[in-house]
C-alpha cells in the first residue's frame, strides 16, 4: 500500500507538534490543547491548501508571530488567555473572513452553562435545532424546593413586580412551591405502600423508582418561572443564531440571557459571534421582532372571531397518501442508474405482495429499537396536532430533527389530575394551587400579555404541531413509550403510533417496539439495570 503521508516531521517539529495532536506520523488525528478560534482557523485554511493539517498547524500557526499561538496555548487556566485570544483576533479573522462561507464558523466550538434561567428562557435556548446540543436539569430526579435565603428558586419578573400585581405574582408562586413541597413526603410514602418492595430489588433501585415516580406526578405544580441549569455545547455559527433570536424575543429575561451569553462567548469563540452584535447583526433582531409583531396583529384580525373546536388531543392532520409508493422509489434508487422519478413510476406498477417484500427486505430484521430504518423513510412526512400538559411538551420538544411549534403558554385548555393523585387523596390540595394560579395569570395577562405566561404551571396544557418524517417516527414512537416514559408522554406516543398504522400499516409493520403497557413504577426497571451494571464494575475491581 503506497503511503501518501508528508515526510517525517524533523524532532524539533514533532516537540513542538506533539502537545497539540494525538499523533504525529498516522493519517487519522485528533486536535487537543487548542483554543477554539484556532481550531477553526486551521480547519478553514485546511480546506484551500496543499498541505497536511499538522504542517498548516506547525508553519502558519505555531511559527506565525503575528498568530500569538504561544500566549494563546501558554495560558489555557487564567485570564491571560482571553487577553492573549483578543490580541491575536486580528489574525484569525483575517484568516477566517479569507473564506467567506458561514460554514467556517461550524469548525469552532463552546460549552456554556446557563443557570438560574426560567422554564420560558430554557425553551427558548432548546428551540434550536442544529449545531447546538442542550441538557436541562431533570424534574423526575431533582426536587425543586429548595429554598436560597429563604426565597424559593423562581423568575421574578421586573415588569410585574414593580406594578400593583407584584403581591399576587409572589403568593400565586409560593402557593404552588409550597404545594410541591408539602405533597412529596405523603405522596412517597403512598407510593411505597402501593408498591411494595420485592425481595430482589435493591433498596438504591426502589428508592430512586419511586421518588422518580413521586416527582413526575408533582412537576405539573412547577411553574414557567421555575429556576432551572441548562449546560449548552454549539458551534459558533449556530451560536450566532440563537443570540440574534434571543435578542428578538418578547421576555426581558431572554433578552439579558442573550446578552450575557454574548459576553461569555466573546472570551471563548469571539471570531465566531462577532457578527450577532454587528450592524447585520442588528438588523436580523429588527426583523425578526417586527415580523413576529406583525404575523400577531395579522393573525388576530383572521382568526380573533373563529370559535375554538375540540379535537382528539392527538390529531393526526395531514399525511401523504403516496407514502408507500415514494419510500419504495426512495428504498430502490441509490441502488439503480435511473433516475428517481423513472423509479417512481416504476414504484406505482408494483403488487402489494411485491411492495411488502421491498419494504420488509430493506427494514431487515430489528433486534432492537436501535435498529433503524434507512434515509429513504425520510421521504415521508406526517403532521400532527397535540394538546397536552406543559410537562409533556418539554420532554418531546428535545426531538430537534422534528418541525415544532408551539402556541402560547397559557391556562385556557386546562389540566388533568393523574390518577394517583386522586387515590392518594392529595388531589384537592393539587387542584387548589392550579386554579389558584389560573385566577393570577387571567388577572395579570390583562396588562401584562406575555409576562403572565411565567405564572402558567406546567400541569396546564398547551398546543403544537409536529411534523416529522417516518424515519423519527420510528424513533420518537418506540423511545417515547419506553417503560421508563413519564405516562403523559408514553400516551402521546403510543397514539402517533397507531393513528400512522392505521392509514400505513404496511410501513409500520415492523415498528415492532413500541409498547402499549402500562407501569406503576416506570423507573423500577431502569433503576435495576442500573444495578446490574453497577455490580458488573464492581466484580471487575
């Protein structure tokens, strides 16, 4: 095999090298030690030169006096880095800008950890769909009553707060954090007299199972204003466009948010981010407020007079009649040298039997639901609208590949009560705090329309639309209504599942995991492999 790799590196350069690549004489390597706004350089002028990467690095990086790379790579745990970062910015952006395409600000990248931020500002930070990867602290395994100074961990907003609503605001959301707290214990000890442990569960498993299952049934009490951490990892072009949204958004608070993300973006990617705070910058922010103010104007004089129907809260509302017949030209295609639509047309002609045999033959045999189909079930797509409680909607609205959108976060479609609840004898105490909080928002969204919605409980449900294509329908149906599913989920998914199998049984055929079951402690079994594991490492030490 002829080796095509550049000549050794001399021991001179491969000291120097060495800190900064993995490897110095293979032709896959990995990049470590390296500030973002290098990395990105260096991949951008990787992509118009002749050279190997570790040679552009060695030549153009480490010996360019003007690149700083010494102070740069010198100071990685003190501030002088960010110092070293701003004064070698003029380089690298000349570097970066040399190439023009948005795509080089994809080759840099940032952690950042947004705490204290409401449940509205974490929607909006998750909104993103590509080039940004959230993880919000979870309700299922963290209490949300801790107090700090004797005040619980809520959003106090400005607006409300400096205005006569300021005394309602406080006691409407004390009221449910008080709610939550006082239900816990009884609802725990509930729990366990219902589910008793057996013998071969562990105490660890059992306790975490049910204080899982104790903390699902109470998050509808957590309000919009809950105080919540979200860790986010992105690069900077999709940084870029979640500052200028969030500089566009109608709450003060996610206004601050941005900025103060900006802030901190500017010590790790500046090159990266600039732009969200240029003129182009600027006048992105302007168009995206005054569209979203004019579409709210326009719809309101449509549709202000329509009465309001009562649809299934799962509504499968539009799907393609020609799925089979595209999925199989899209299953056949990269496979033949004609083009899709003679494939198409082709598609059209072909028996039922002869359908199903390409069909089950390229879905092949699934073992898990980890197997998945391939690239050609993306070819159809199915749109849904779903009713559903606040806490059902931020745990589906982590599937980014799916087109959502959600209306406002309001009291106007109600709750329900879980059934535990009710059996336990706790459920009065829940309703009281949720009506309660629904007087407050009604009162308070009279002068204030969009700050009211910090006030809305996660027990109220709002509605969205969805609309994926088959190939996340498989993935969504099958996880969603997983065992360890919060039930007002699982019930979503279950319901997308069959209303699809009902108009495309032939494409479903083998969406052969989705579990139809119910569970009185969905975590148990989580919760027990967890254990296996745990004593698997044990054995091994």
């Amino acid at each position: 095999m002829v080796n095509f790799l550049e000549e050794p590196f001399s021991e001179t350069e491969g000291t120097l090298l060495q800190p900064f690549v993995t490897n110095l004489d293979q032709s896959v390597f990995g990049l470590r030690n390296l500030p973002e706004v290098v990395k990105g350089a260096l991949f951008s002028r990787y992509s118009r030169s002749d050279k190997s990467l570790r040679r552009i690095l060695l030549d153009e990086f480490i010996k360019a006096p003007e690149a700083n790379f010494s102070d740069l790579v010198g100071s990685q745990d003190n501030a002088n880095q960010i110092v070293a970062i701003r004064s070698a910015e003029a380089f690298y952006d000349r570097v970066l800008i040399g190439y023009g395409d948005d795509s080089v600000a994809e080759l840099g990248g940032a952690h950042l950890a947004c705490e204290g931020i409401s449940n509205i500002a974490a929607k909006a930070l998750e909104d993103s769909r590509l080039g940004i990867s959230p993880l919000e602290k979870s309700t299922r395994y963290v209490p949300f009553n801790r107090k700090i100074n004797g005040y619980y961990r809520y959003y106090r907003e400005p607006s409300i707060l400096s205005s006569k609503y300021a005394d309602n605001y406080e006691k409407t959301l004390d009221y449910l954090f008080d709610t939550y707290t006082t239900l816990i214990e009884p609802l725990l000890t509930w729990l366990k007299s219902c589910t008793p442990k057996d013998a071969d569960i562990t105490e660890r498993a059992y306790n975490n199972a049910t204080r899982a299952k104790a903390l699902d049934l109470l998050r509808g009490l957590l309000p919009m204003a809950t105080l919540t951490n979200v860790g986010l990892f992105g690069n900077g072009r999709a940084f870029e466009y979640l500052l200028v949204k969030l500089a566009a958004f109608p709450h003060h608070e996610v206004k601050a948010l941005g900025s103060l993300m900006q802030q901190e973006l500017d010590k790790i990617i500046p090159s990266f981010v600039k732009r969200a705070k240029s003129d182009r910058g600027a006048q992105y922010i302007r168009y995206l407020s005054n569209n979203l103010a004019q579409t709210q104007q326009l719809t309101q004089k449509h549709l202000e007079n329509t009465e309001p129907k009562s649809p299934p809260n799962v509504q499968l509302v539009e799907y393609d009649k020609d799925a089979e017949t595209k999925v199989i030209a899209a299953i056949l295609y990269p496979h033949t040298n004609l083009t899709f639509k003679q494939v198409l047309e082709y598609a059209t002609h072909l028996s039922t039997s002869e359908r199903i045999e390409i069909i089950n033959t390229y879905i092949g045999e699934r073992a898990t639901r980890f197997h998945r189909p391939g690239r050609a079930f993306e070819e159809t797509y199915y749109t849904f609208d779903i009713l559903a409680d606040l806490g059902a909607y931020r745990d589906l609205h982590r599937h980014r590949v799916m087109t959502q959108e959600r209306q406002r976060y309001t009291v106007i479609h109600g709750y329900d009560v879980p059934i535990e609840l009710e059996e336990a004898k706790l459920a009065q105490q829940y309703r009281d705090a949720l009506d309660y909080a629904a007087e407050t928002t009604e009162l308070i969204s009279k002068d204030f329309f969009d700050a009211a919605q910090y006030l809305v409980p996660f027990a109220y449900k709002i509605r969205w639309r969805i609309k994926l294509n088959l190939r996340e329908v498989y993935h969504l149906a099958e996880l969603r209504s997983s065992r360890q599913g919060h039930p007002s989920y699982r019930i979503i998914a279950q319901e997308m599942y069959q209303q699809i199998k009902a108009v495309h049984p032939t494409l479903t055929a083998k969406m052969s995991f989705v579990d139809m079951n119910d569970y009185a402690l969905e975590r148990l079994a989580a919760e027990q492999r967890i254990d296996e594991k745990l004593q698997s490492i044990k054995e091994k030490l």
